[in-house]
C-alpha cells in the first residue's frame, strides 16, 4: 500500500559525512525531507555496563579479580555478553584501563578454605 502513495526516494550520503539526507516524493505532490544519523564505528558494539567498570576500576587497588568478579555478580552485574563475570574478565578490563590489581591471588577451589564474599 505504501509503494501505491511514493513516487520516489532519494538518499544524499555524500554531502554530509555524519548523516543522510532523505527526500520523499509522495504520488499527491508533497515533498518529505529529513535527516538519518550514520552510526558511529563502535557506537552499537557491546559494551561492559559503565557501573561496573567503574567498580572494577574502585576495587581494581585492594582487590583480585576473582574477589572483583565474584563481587560484580553479587551485585547482579553481567558482562557484555550477558554472562556472569569471571577473573579473566575482570583482568581484561584492568589491563585494557592501566588498572592494576592488588592481590594476584586466587584461591584453589580444591583448598577447601571458602571465600569471604565482599572481602579483599
């Protein structure tokens, strides 16, 4: 039905480097412009949430990144990708951000000592 009311589209994504111009012709004479932003490189990547970089980041001095993950998923964070946070992400994090951790300790699980939760 909409094929039936357009008589044409025209797209410009030259002139304009950070957005395209749309022009629509309707069958009845009336003209409809308007503007589409281009997405930035990286702008709909996934990202690790802001909070819990910013926690990673606070703990990042006193803490391992075991004890920062296990703290992130008590506090309901998750990953970018939705999973639970685990050392490697953590550690990840602080390298790419020039954070360094506090303890490079990480307990066996096989030690049978159980980890204080929320203790560095």
């Amino acid at each position: 039905m909409l094929r039936m009311a357009i008589e044409s589209v025209q797209l410009d994504g030259v002139s304009k480097a950070e957005e395209i111009d749309v022009q629509i012709r309707w069958r009845s004479g009336v003209l409809t412009n308007f503007a589409v932003k281009r997405v930035a490189p990286g702008e709909s990547s996934l990202k690790t949430p802001p909070e819990a970089v910013a926690m990673i980041h606070e703990m990042a001095g006193q803490c391992s990144y075991g004890d920062i993950a296990l703290r992130l998923n008590d506090a309901g964070y998750r990953t970018a990708f939705g999973r639970p946070f685990t050392h490697q992400h953590v550690g990840y994090i602080c390298r790419r951000d020039g954070q360094a951790a506090g303890h490079e300790r990480h307990q066996s699980q096989e030690s049978g000592t159980p980890k204080r939760p929320f203790v560095c």
